[in-house]
C-alpha cells in the first residue's frame, strides 16, 4: 500500500514541479472522484477478499472459487459503469469537486484518461487482494512494486522530455497499473500455480455470497468513499478560506497522508486475512493478538512520520513546491495541523479489520461511517470559529473522536464474547 500511496505522490511531484501550481490543483480536485471511484473496488474486493479467506479457515475451497468469480464480476460490471457514468458526467463531477477555473482545464485532461483505465486499475487491486488471502503477499508486493516503478518511469518520460503534462502523468498510472496486472493474469490463468479456479458457472452473481462481499467490504468501501467525499467538501472550504494556494497545498498535504494512510491500509488487509482464517478455524485468542500486533506496528509508524512532518514541514512541502513560492507557508502550516491526526490514525482504522474479519460487517461498516462523517462535520463546523486553521483540523478532530468510539465497541464486544480482560488475551 505504500506503493499504492506512490502513485498519487509521485503524479503530483512530477506535476509540481514540471507543469506548475496550477496544474498540481487539477490533481487535488480530481483525487475525491479517484476515491470513490476505488471505494466501489474496495467493497468488493476486499470483501471478497476477506470472504475468501474466512472459507478457506473452514476448508471449503470450492466455496472460496464461487466468492472468487462472483467479486470478480461485480469488479467487471462496477468498472464499465463507472467509466461509462464518468465519462458522461465528467464536467459536473469535477464541479462538485471543488474546480476553479484556474485548475478546471488539467483536472480534466487528467481524469478523462483515468476514467479510461479505471476497469484495469480495480481489476489490478482485486487479484492483488485475493492473492494476498492464497497467502502469498511477496506476490501482491511483486506487481505493485513493479507497477509503482514502470509509473515513475514513465511519469519522467511523458512529463519531463515528451512534454505531455497531466495527460502524460495519467497515462503513466494506467500502464503501471497494466503492468501489475499482467503478473497477476500470468498467476491466474497461465502459471495454474493458484489455489483458486475460475470456471464460467463461478461468474453468475448469487445474491447470498453478493451480500455477504458487501456486508464485509462495506467498511473499506466507506473510508474510501467518505474520503472522496469529504475532500470534495474539503477543496470547497479551502478555496473560500484560502483560495487557489490552499487548494494546491492540500494537494501536496493530502499526497503526503495518504502515504501514510496507505500502509496503514495496508496493515488492514495483512491482518485481516490472517484474522479471519483463525475466526473461521474457531482460534479467537489468535485474533486478538493479531489486531493488537497490527495496532502496536501501525503506531510506530504514525508517529515516527508524525515526528518527522511536524519538525520538517518545509522539507516535505518541498517535493511539491517551488521553495521560493509563497504558496509554500499555507503548505507547511497546514501539513502541521492535518498531521496531528497521525498518532491515533492506525487504533481507529485496525479497528474496522476487527469487526470486518469476524464477520461483523454493520460494525465495521459503523466505524468507517462516522470516521468520515466527523471529517465532514469538522470542516463545515470548524472553519466557522478558526478560519482555514479550521479546515486544517477537521481530520484530527474526526480521528480522535473515532478513537474513543471504536475504543468503545471492541471492549464491548470483547465484553460481550469473553470475560477476560481485552489487553490480557492480547499479550
């Protein structure tokens, strides 16, 4: 998920620096239409994903290939929707995103080339997670790596001598994410070294096991989408707060999150398959300790870049920014104030893999909800006393409200299952 994270700040980088300020904002503007479109293949793959794993605890492999082709065509039917809506609605979407008219023309150049590709790109993510519950995520690493490595490549080429700017940052992404792709085919349909198969029948949706990749997935589909969301209302309030300079710092700033969003997602999905194959085994206790082992790394991570973001905010900003621009002081005050939210980020995230693995899909699905929506509170409401200082603390303030929440509901649960005492069963 780190490699996932590239894409976005190895795009923005070339863009910042080769193509300008402006340009850099048609990317923020395009990001919340990004996410929700990979929230759709985040609900099914991750809970197919998850489902996969659960039913390989209980040594039903032949259940396990009919949840396979039944993600594999919602992924199939979701894609060619989104790239025909998309497509369709671009201008009104990027709109609604928060465009100005300094930045509208490169968002768009930029999203209508991703739209294109957006079938691969979920396609890509979707074998990636299910090769992950065969348990072989040297694999998944091994296409991503190679997809992250071929986009920054070509990221150089089109942008730098080839000169094509956001175009050529878009077509980059797609054929690094074509490139991931071809790996994972290769493992599928030619190697025949998969635990998985796909036969014809697997592919026709039965509503028992859609709903039940729905139920599960619904969590990761909600933190991605409340993110696009929320960036949109996000980009909004920035540009009445703070203007074009805001909205190409929240590019940089939202770069340098979700870099470490990402790993912290990416502990989620480690975890969860792990999770769900004790909970399918009846092993409660190595659930548990997995979540804790979870929680524990994803919390030396957060607050060793906490640390680092908070003590070198210029030094950041600068991969983005043209050191000399002014633009660079609203980058680095906000990068300070977003980035508090880094210290209890991994607690409430880890969370929903707790509730998503044990088959608890409406809790999970709960937690990532109200993640989102205090996001959204924290940005119509804050900016009102605090000004752009105000929409700069809108994720913190979500991320430690939803630490107490989730705090809540895993000792209730823990309560409600056991009456040994939570950390005991974890250490």
């Amino acid at each position: 998920m780190i490699v996932n994270a590239i894409y976005n700040i190895v795009d923005r980088i070339f863009v910042g620096k080769f193509v300008g300020e402006a340009a850099l904002g048609g990317l923020t503007v395009s990001f919340p239409l990004m996410m929700i479109g990979f929230s759709i293949g985040t609900l099914f793959a991750i809970g197919g994903a998850m489902l996969i794993s659960i039913r390989f605890g209980e040594q039903n492999l032949d259940e396990a290939n009919k949840v396979y082709g039944n993600t594999a065509m919602l992924i199939l039917i979701s894609g060619l929707c989104l790239t025909v809506l998309g497509s369709i609605f671009l201008t009104p979407l990027l709109n609604l995103s928060g465009a100005t008219e300094a930045n509208f023309s490169y968002a768009y150049s930029y999203m209508r080339i991703i739209i294109m590709g957006i079938v691969l790109q979920l396609s890509s993510f979707t074998m990636a997670a299910i090769v992950r519950s065969e348990g072989k995520p040297f694999l998944s690493m091994i296409s991503m790596v190679l997809s992250a490595a071929t986009n920054i490549v070509l990221d150089y080429v089109f942008i730098g001598p080839l000169g094509m700017g956001v175009e050529g940052a878009a077509l980059a992404t797609i054929l690094g994410q074509l490139v991931g792709f071809s790996i994972l085919v290769y493992h599928y349909f030619i190697s025949k070294k998969s635990l998985l198969k796909l036969k014809l029948a697997y592919f026709r949706l039965r509503w028992a096991y859609v709903r039940q990749i729905v139920l599960i997935g619904a969590s990761s589909f909600v933190i991605n989408l409340g993110t696009g969301i929320s960036a949109s209302f996000t980009n909004g309030a920035l540009a009445v707060y703070g203007g074009d300079a805001a909205i190409t710092s929240y590019g940089a700033i939202n770069s340098l999150f979700t870099l470490v969003l990402m790993p912290i997602i990416g502990l989620l999905q480690g975890i969860g398959p792990i999770m769900g194959y004790n909970h399918g085994m009846g092993q409660p206790s190595r659930v548990w300790k997995t979540l804790w082992t979870g929680i524990g790394l994803g919390c030396i991570f957060t607050f060793t870049l906490f640390t680092l973001m908070e003590v070198f905010p210029e030094a950041f900003a600068s991969l983005f920014l043209d050191p000399a621009s002014p633009t660079m002081a609203v980058c680095a005050n906000g990068l300070r104030l977003q980035m508090l939210a880094l210290p209890v980020l991994s607690f409430s995230v880890l969370s929903t893999a707790y509730f998503q693995s044990t088959a608890q899909g409406k809790k999970s699905f709960f937690i990532s909800l109200i993640r989102q929506l205090l996001v959204i509170v924290g940005v119509l409401l804050l900016p009102q006393f605090l000004q752009l200082t105000g929409v700069w603390l809108a994720i913190p303030f979500s991320e430690l409200l939803s630490l107490v929440i989730a705090s809540f509901m895993l000792v209730a649960d823990r309560r409600a299952h056991k009456s040994e005492p939570l950390l005991q069963q974890a250490s």
